[in-house]
C-alpha cells in the first residue's frame, strides 16, 4: 500500500468531512479493489505452501508414532505395523508429502487418525468458537483502547497521562494465560459472575462465556494499541485544523474523538490487523485455559494424539486467516483514507 502525498497533504476528512462516508471517496482509493484482492490471493499461495511444508516438517520430526499412540502401548507391534500401513505411514516421508499437497490442492484436508472422520468437518465444528472469540477479542480491544488513548493524549504529562502509560507497560510484560487465570477466579470462582468454562449450549451461554477469554485476549493487544494511537493524537493535537475546530466553538471531546483521534485512527488500525493476526495463533493458550472447544484446543490435543492431519489442516485455516484478516485491514484503510492507494 502506498500513500499519495501529493494528492492530499492534510489528514483526511479535515475540511471535506463527506469524503469519510462510504461512495464518496476519490476515485484514486477505489482504484480496482477485487484485482487488488486478487493479488494478494496468489501471493498467498507461497506463504500456505511455506506453512503447508514448515508444519508437515516439524510433525514428523516429534517423536512418537500416530498408530502406537492410537493403539496403546500394550498393542502387539504386529497390529502397529498393519495400521502404519493401512494410514500410509511406512511410505516414504516425500511420498506422504506428495500425498498431502495433492489431497491440499483439490481442498481436501484428509481423514483424522484418531476420530476417524474427515478433517474440515472437525475443523467446521470447531471454527465457530475460535472465530466468536477473536471477534469478541477485537471488540474489547477497540473498547479499551478508545478512551485510554483520547484521556492519555487530552491529559499529557499529567497523572492520568501517567497512569495510562503505566498500565500499557504492565499489560506487554503480563502473560496472558496468567492474566485468564486471575480473571477466573476473581469472576468465576469467588464472584460467580462468569461461568469457570466451557462454551454453553444457548447464545446467551455463549456470549458469557467469551467475556472472560475475550478480555484476556484483548489485554494481549490492547497496549500496543494505546501507545500508537496516543502517539499519533499527540502528532495532530496541535495541528492547525484543530485549532480551527476549536476556534468554531466545538467541543474539546468532540475534538479529539471526531477529529483528532479519527484521523490517527489510520495506522493504529494496521496495527490492530497484525494483532488480530497475532491473537488467532493466541487463541490456542487462551482456549486451553478457558476450556473452550475451539480449534486451539483441537490442535493441542492433536498435537498429543499425533494427529497429523488434523493439525496440519488447522495449519492451513490459521494461515488463511491471517491472510484475510490483512487484505481486510488493507481495505478498510484505503475506504477510511482517501489518500492510500491499494497495489
């Protein structure tokens, strides 16, 4: 993405507010949108390729053997080898590549080991939950990080500016499963206000469930997010069309939120696309600690079943996610930015 100094050299929106309202937008930031996806499609097939062989590697170099772990340790190795050879295991490394890649390419993640049954219908019962509780994440992250950021820069130097910066400090050196496990028992096991677990049956249950890990989830993220939105409000606070606001008798709130933090909302917002990235690779502490039945959890216990599979093609989703998580970020910023060209 690229920026054209030349076609505006005031933040967007500062005199021409219609230009933010979506069909409005010059024509250099709808510059072909759906080839600019299309681009960054195919440059992803190298980095699933990239992923696709780093995971098949790393699988077959843990000790261990998919048909004693699922036969037991007091099987006759007689019936071992029967399964290695019915799993294709006993063929060789490159041909069980090949095998893989090919099944890949026609969208086939293959057969689990230990459920027996197909790998996306496992990776479609499960994507629902991880996928709430980044989402939920996200939301709680943007909650947060708002107001923090607008009191920080509004009050520079001074304590409330102090303390923002203090908590922000606190919150990257803080674990976040160590974070989770505070949050339980404060809320769940002493107060009784969230369940201790579990994901629930109705959508109520669902949401009260996400509460929790996704507040400890946002916490991961949401001190990044502070300091660069802060930063970049303190960058325009004393930029000239903000003493023009002021000087028409807006309000000092309305200011910094409608003005000043909307137009420094543009890089934290890339920024906020590489942390949801980040917190979809997250998910599979955050889910253990919750006991939340997501593809985190999933992969963790397939990991210890040796489930090859089943942990590669969790791979692959986590990989695409990623990759539409950015191409997301990247629109989002050209519909908020008329200055950023997409290519």
């Amino acid at each position: 993405m690229t920026v054209d100094l030349e076609e505006s050299r005031a933040p967007f929106g500062l005199f021409n507010t219609h230009a933010l309202r979506p069909g409005r937008l010059p024509a250099l930031a709808r510059t072909s949108p759906w080839r600019y996806v299309v681009q960054r499609v195919l440059a992803a097939i190298p980095v699933l390729f990239g992923v696709a062989v780093l995971t098949f590697s790393l699988l077959h170099l843990v000790p261990g053997d998919p048909a004693r772990t699922l036969l037991g340790i007091h099987a006759p190795q007689s019936a071992v080898s029967a399964l290695r050879r019915q799993l294709g295991l006993d063929e060789p490394l490159w041909r069980q590549f090949w095998h893989y890649l090919d099944d890949l390419v026609h969208g086939n993640l293959g057969t689990s080991i230990y459920y027996d049954a197909p790998t996306s219908s496992l990776i479609l019962s499960r994507l629902p939950v991880t996928a709430s509780l980044v989402g939920v994440a996200t939301l709680f992250s943007l909650v947060i990080t708002l107001p923090l950021a607008v009191l920080a820069a509004a009050r520079q130097n001074k304590p409330a500016d102090h303390a923002v910066r203090f908590l922000s400090l606190l919150g990257l050196g803080m674990p976040s499963f160590w974070f989770g496990i505070i949050l339980l028992l404060l809320f769940a096991v002493s107060l009784h206000v969230f369940p201790v677990g579990g994901w629930g049956t109705t959508v109520l249950e669902h949401l009260r469930s996400l509460v929790l890990p996704g507040l400890t989830a946002a916490i991961g993220i949401c001190p990044v997010l502070i300091r660069s939105l802060r930063v970049g409000m303190l960058d325009l606070i004393d930029a000239d069309f903000v003493a023009a606001c002021r000087a028409k008798g807006l309000r000092n709130s309305y200011v910094l939120v409608g003005h000043v933090a909307r137009n420094a909302m543009i890089p934290t917002l890339s920024l906020l696309g590489v942390n949801i990235a980040f917190l979809i690779g997250e998910t599979v502490v955050i889910e253990q600690v919750f006991n939340l039945n997501g593809l985190g959890l999933l992969m963790l216990s397939s990991i210890d079943n040796r489930d090859f599979p089943v942990v590669q093609g969790i791979a692959v989703i986590y990989a695409l996610g990623v990759v539409a998580i950015n191409i997301i970020t990247d629109l989002l910023t050209a519909w908020l930015d008329p200055r950023v060209r997409l290519g």
